[in-house]
C-alpha cells in the first residue's frame, strides 16, 4: 500500500476479522491510521470528529445494513469498499451503484490483499476525483465563456466555422457588429462574403488554421448588411474534437472600423502637415534673410537656406554648430547677443553688429516657448550694410541740403550789410581826396567788403540761391576757351591735358557756372600736387541707367554731359572723401583756403539737375567726374540703336573689384546677358579661385586701383596661370590718368565708371569677339 499515513476507517462488528485487517494494513505501512467501530451510529458519529481518507464497511453490521437509505454512502467524501462474508453478482453490482469504489468478499486471503485493494481504491478515487474537478472547472471555463461571448455587444462577435469554412455558430453580437442576424449568417461560406483585395490573405489564412496551424491575428475587409465596409481584425484557432483531429476554425473578430478610419485621418492630417511644412520652409528658405533656431547652448538646430547660402554650405551643414563660431569664427557668445537676452528675459530682443568683414548685421531673436519656459530662440540675421550706406547717403544729403539752405540765408543777409558797407564807402570816397589818408583806409574797407562779396558769391553757388541766367553751351568749346585761364591758376609746373568728347552733347547751364567749376577743380588739383604734376580735363556723353540708380538712389536715370577732373596729387582717404563738399571743410592750411571751392561746384552741380562723383585713394590722386542732363536735337539722337541680345554671350567672366556695390552690379548686368560669373574682392581671392576653377575663365573684368596690387600686375600675374586669357579694366578714375602712371598701356580695353548696363555688355562682348578673330 502506497498511502503513508493514510487515515483508514475499519467498520466490522466481528473484531477477528477487523484484527486481521488492522494487522495487514499497519504491516504494509507503519504509518497508517487506523481506526475500527462495530456499529453504522459509531461510523457515523466518529465521521463527525474526523474524516477518514477511506472506510471498509462490512455489508451487514448489527444496526443495519451500511447500503440502506439511511447510511447514503455515495454521498461520503471520500472512498468506501464493501465487505461481506457471503456475496453474489446482484449484490457486487448494488455495492457499486451506492458509490463503493470497490467490492470484497471476507477471507484470508482477502484480508492479505487488503492494502493493495486499500491503495487501488485510492487510486481510482483520486483519479474520479480529478477528472470530476476538470469536468467541473471545463463546465465552468465553458459556463464564463459562454457569457463572455454572448455578452459581446458592439464591436466583437465570436464564430465558428468547419473545414469546409460553412459557419456553425455566431454570437450574437455579429448583428450588432455587421446587421446580419446569426440565423442569416449560419449556412454561409466565409469565402463569399465579401470579393475585397484584402481577404485573399485571410483565406490563406483560414486554410492554414485548418491544417491546424496557430496564426496570428490579421485584417479582413467586408460589408455590412446596409452595404457600407467594415473592417475586422480576425484571430482564429484550430478546433480539435477529443480524438484531437481539427475539425473547424474558432475565431473571435474585432470591429476595427473606427480605427481604420481614424488612422487614415491621421495619416491624412501628417500628409497635409508634411505639404505645409514643406510649403512654411519653402517659404523661409525664399526669405533672403539668415533664419536659424538656436538651443539654450546656442546651437544651430534649424536653418534656412538663405543662412547657408550666407556661409556658402547646404543648411542642413549648420545643424549642431555654435552660430558665434559659424558666422563670427568666435569661440564664445558674442557680446552683445540678442539669443542670449532672449534666452535671460523670455523677450523678443534687437542687436546691430558689425562683424569683421565691415558688413553691419539687423540681429532679431524671438522666443519659442513651452509650458511658459524658453526651449528655443529663431534668430532673423538681416545685412543692412547696403541700407545704412543709403542711409548714410541720405543722411549726407539731408546734412547738405540743411547747410545749404542755412548758408543760403546767412549769404542773403550778409549780402545786405555788404551792400550797405560797400554803399557808404563809396560815397566816402566821392567825398575824400585821392592823397588824403583816410580814403587809403576807405579803400581797404571796400577791398575787404567785396572779398566778402566773393565770399557770399560762393554761399549763394552751394546753396543754388545764386542768381543765373542759363543758356544751352557745349561743355567742350567752355572748356577749351578757359584753358589758357587755368593755365594761369594752376601754374607752370603743373600741365593741362584736355581731351574732348566727339560729338558731345550740349547741356544748359550759366557760363559764368562753367567758369566757376573749372576754376575750383583747377586751384584743388593744383594744390593737391606736389611739385610737377598733371591735370587732365575729359568729356563724355554717358548713358545713366536704372540698373545703375538702382545702386545710386540719388541719381536720375537719363542722358548725361560728363566732364570729368583728374590729377595726379595725394589723393584722399575715405573720411576725407565723406566731407569734401562740406562748407568751410578744407585741408588746407591756415590762410590757405576757405572750404568753399568744393562746396560751391556741389552746389552748382545740384542747381542745374546733375549729380557729381568723386574717385580717390590715398597715393593715386583724385578723379571729379560731373555730370549735366545732356540736351540735344531729335535729329541727333544718339541712343544705342543695337539689339539687346547682340550683347549677349555664355563664357566665363572673372570680376576683381573691391567695391561691393560695383562687384555686384557688374554680376548682375553680365548675368542678364547669359554669362557665368565669379566674383572676387581682393587679388589674393581672385588667384586662389583661378587656381580652383576646372572650366575656362574667358575674360577678367578687373578695377584698376586693387588692395595689395594694381590691375595691370593681377593681369599678369592670373595671365601665367590662364595664357590667353583676355583681360578689361574699369575705374573712375579716367583711361588717360591711369594710363600715365604706367598702369595700363594704350590700347588696352578699358571702362569708365559709371557704366550702363549697355556699355558693359558692349565691351565684354567686343572683347571676347576680338579673341575669337
């Protein structure tokens, strides 16, 4: 017997025969329990003080019989066996209808045998027990399911379906999810339901469930009974009948419908949001200005295209770099920075900067804030170097104009009390003898008041109050009429170059005007050179065009009398240039000048409608270029007749020039007219990119007067590298003047500033067609 320490309960009247089992029972397990009782009112009140794990109850015993009604062994918990000393069939079959898990027939032998009928007996019990208890917990699993299935209302609905794929059962919920009832649903191949594109897998699917292979869950397009499209998310698995052969496919199908749907809106709403970013960044990257957004440690985390064009890089190359290292080649924040200040106070903040290459940047910041915290700052960079020039020009003009009518009046009133003094020193010396003393002191009284006049006679010039008579003059006969005049006021060491224009237009103006002009311009060249020196007076008709106004916001485009004042002196630095036509601004010595020669011709230049220019540097002298609205007859009409395309081309031109406003203006006429350009501002640029570029350069366009070499010795210097490459020069300083200090030989193609858009295009295509020839 197997059970240690079973607890059995002997029930037997004849104590020999409950001795004998007792005896084998405890022989073949030492621990086992054992208790006896003689009667069924002893069994049953012992079953009250403990349980017995199982009882052999005698048939007969002397207060009854232990398979009457009144003992109900089958409703025992636990196992009983009969024992009896007589028996037959009918009374083994009736022990074993109340339950007995066993029947015994009283005998030595029997009595032997007893533990091993004890322990088969508690085997067979446990076993009717545990399949009782798995009977019990699959009813209940069934029970549960059962609920759960039928109580799934909306979007859920179980079935089941054999290997032929014919439905045999639905929940009902499938109304709830697809309208069909389970009757209309019953009968039906899962095949036909629906033809979508979709369920070709989940027919696959199916199939392989069949051939009892577990699958995943999967999607299953069909249509509800009103016609409209459902999808289902189906998860199926084989069912096996006890002998374990699939016969069907159980399957539980989720109404996905809604999500379906909601998952398309969102991918809908990305699609729209990917086509307005892209349309928001299209429109920053078509914003000139530099746009960048910046993390808290001043890292680039966006940028524009126009912020990487400004560093000649893709944007996405400035992603993750400090801006105080991209654009200032800094290694800490700037001082001031408005990202900084912006990042500090949560407010939006404004710096002007000038950075190391002269240019003037309009710096704005602007908080990108969550949760009320700054997380991140857009950075708008604006180059306003160009607008400050303006503004500066503006400014100059405004100053000039402020003067010049501040002058005009001190002029007018002046000229009142000189009149009154020149007046009674008149009439003194009506009055006085020639000899006598004081019309000597008289006479220095009249000569002081009419220097004063002249004076006054220049006030009124800058100012344009001067009183003029105007008459339609050729500036070539004024000129060449006065020459021998400025020859007296310059002096014999100083020559006079003059080199007329054919067929100049005529312009309007007082001749008394003219005069004045070539008088001031003559005394400041003469004074400007040291010792021998040249001057030289050119002409030209010139064409003013409005890509050039673009640039020069206070010229009129139009037709043009150029006379054009070149020396050969010191020259001047810029912050001379900005103040020449000051009144009473002179660089003179004491007693050597009034500071109205430059002021007077300004003024004069503006009375008559031109506009005036000065070209200088330190060392190369100075070039006064004015220019009057040219006036001719119709018959005359001198406008470039030529096609616009005759000037047209595709070569490559290299520009050298280190005059921002002029570099790109010349790139932009040339890249109207279809050439491909590169710029350079400094020699040293220039070389090192003809040094890089793999193509043919054509052509240099080169400024005469360069930092660190002139043109003449770039264009030897770029020709060692480019043989044949042919080479135009330009400046506003004139062909003649340039040409005698050796910088460039006759002959040579060459410019003169301003330009229009015509006569650029002109030049470069009569050069590089000479090439060709």
């Amino acid at each position: 017997m197997s059970a240690s320490g079973t607890q059995i309960m002997i029930v037997e009247d004849e104590a020999a025969h409950a001795e004998a089992i007792r005896r084998s029972l405890e022989a073949a397990d030492a621990e086992v329990s054992i208790r006896i009782v003689g009667t069924l009112r002893e069994y049953r009140r012992s079953l009250l003080d403990a349980l017995p794990d199982i009882a052999l109850v005698d048939l007969i015993l002397p207060d009854g019989r232990s398979l009457d009604e009144n003992f109900r062994p089958e409703n025992t918990p636990f196992p009983f066996v009969i024992m009896t000393s007589y028996g037959n069939e009918q009374t083994a079959v009736d022990a074993l209808k109340s339950g007995a898990t066993d029947y015994v027939v009283k005998s030595p032998e029997a009595f032997t045998a007893m533990p091993r009928i004890v322990a088969r007996a508690l085997r067979e019990w446990n076993s009717a027990l545990e399949r009782k208890r798995g009977e019990e917990a699959l009813r209940e699993s069934e029970e549960k399911f059962r609920r759960l299935v039928e109580g799934l209302k909306d979007k859920y609905f179980f079935y089941r379906h054999d290997t032929n794929g014919i439905f045999t059962y639905l929940s009902p919920s499938v109304t709830n999810v697809l309208g069909y009832t389970q009757e209309e649903f019953q009968g039906h191949f899962t095949q036909s339901l629906t033809d979508a594109p979709i369920n070709q897998e989940s027919i696959r699917r199916t199939e392989q469930s069949i051939a009892g292979i577990e699958q995943p869950s999967y999607e299953v397009e069909i249509h509800h009974k009103d016609g409209s499209v459902r999808f289902l998310e189906v998860l199926e698995t084989p069912f096996v009948d006890k002998s374990g052969k699939t016969v069907g496919v159980d399957g539980i199908a989720h109404d996905i419908t809604e999500r379906k749907q909601a998952e398309e809106a969102l991918r809908e709403s990305e699609r729209k949001f990917r086509r307005l970013t892209r349309q928001f960044h299209a429109l920053l990257d078509a914003i000139p200005d530099n746009i960048t957004r910046q993390s808290p440690d001043l890292r680039v985390t966006w940028a524009n295209r126009g912020a990487g064009a400004g560093m000649k890089k893709e944007a996405a190359d400035l992603v993750g770099e400090y801006c105080y290292t991209l654009w200032h080649n800094k290694t800490s924040p700037c001082d001031p920075c408005p990202v900084l200040k912006t990042f500090t106070t949560g407010e939006p903040a404004l710096e002007i900067v000038t950075t190391p290459d002269g240019k003037t940047w309009e710096l704005r910041s602007v908080p990108v804030k969550e949760a009320g915290s700054v997380v991140e700052v857009v950075e708008i960079g604006r180059d306003i170097s160009e607008h400050r020039k303006l503004e500066e020009q503006f400014r100059q003009a405004q100053k000039m104009e402020a003067v010049g009518r501040l002058a005009g009046g001190v002029a007018h009133d002046f000229n009142n009390m000189l009149n009154v003094i020149l007046g009674y020193a008149d009439i003194a010396l009506t009055r006085l003898d020639s000899g006598d003393p004081l019309a000597r002191i008289v006479r220095e009284i009249q000569k002081a008041g009419q220097r004063s006049a002249d004076l006054t006679r220049q006030l009124l010039a800058f100012s344009r109050k001067q009183v003029v008579a105007p008459i339609v003059l050729n500036l070539n006969k004024e000129t060449e009429d006065q020459l021998k005049m400025l020859g007296r006021l310059i002096g014999e060491d100083v020559r006079i170059d003059f080199l007329p224009a054919g067929d100049l237009w005529n312009t309007r103006i007082d001749p008394s005007q003219v005069s004045q002009i070539l008088a001031n311009l003559s005394v400041n060249a003469r004074d400007a050179i040291a010792g021998v020196g040249t001057v030289t007076i050119e002409t030209a008709n010139v064409t003013v065009d409005e890509a050039y106004c673009r640039e020069h916001h206070y010229v009129t485009p139009g037709e043009y009398v150029m006379v054009s004042f070149s020396d050969t002196g010191a020259g001047m630095d810029a912050a001379t240039r900005e103040r020449i036509f000051e009144p009473f601004f002179t660089t003179k010595g004491e007693g050597k000048g009034t500071g109205l020669g430059m002021s007077t011709v300004y003024g004069i230049v503006k009375q008559n409608g031109g506009f005036v220019q000065v070209y200088s540097e330190p060392g190369q002298g100075t070039t006064i270029r004015i220019y009057f609205p040219g006036v001719k007859d119709s018959t005359e009409d001198l406008v470039e007749k030529m096609a616009e395309g005759s000037f047209e081309g595709t070569e490559t031109v290299l520009i050298v020039e280190d005059e921002e406003q002029i570099l790109v203006l010349s790139r932009r006429i040339l890249e109207q007219y279809g050439y491909r350009v590169l710029t350079a501002r400094t020699p040293e640029d220039a070389c090192r990119l003809v040094e890089e570029q793999v193509g043919d350069i054509h052509l240099l366009l080169t400024d005469v007067i360069l930092p660190g070499m002139n043109g003449k010795e770039l264009k030897e210097r770029i020709e060692t590298m480019r043989p044949g490459i042919k080479t135009v020069f330009m400046s506003g300083y004139t062909a003649n003047a340039i040409a005698r200090r050796g910088i460039l030989e006759k002959g040579v193609a060459f410019l003169q500033k301003p330009f229009s858009l015509a006569s650029l295009a002109r030049k470069i295509r009569q050069v590089l067609d000479s090439r060709k020839s």
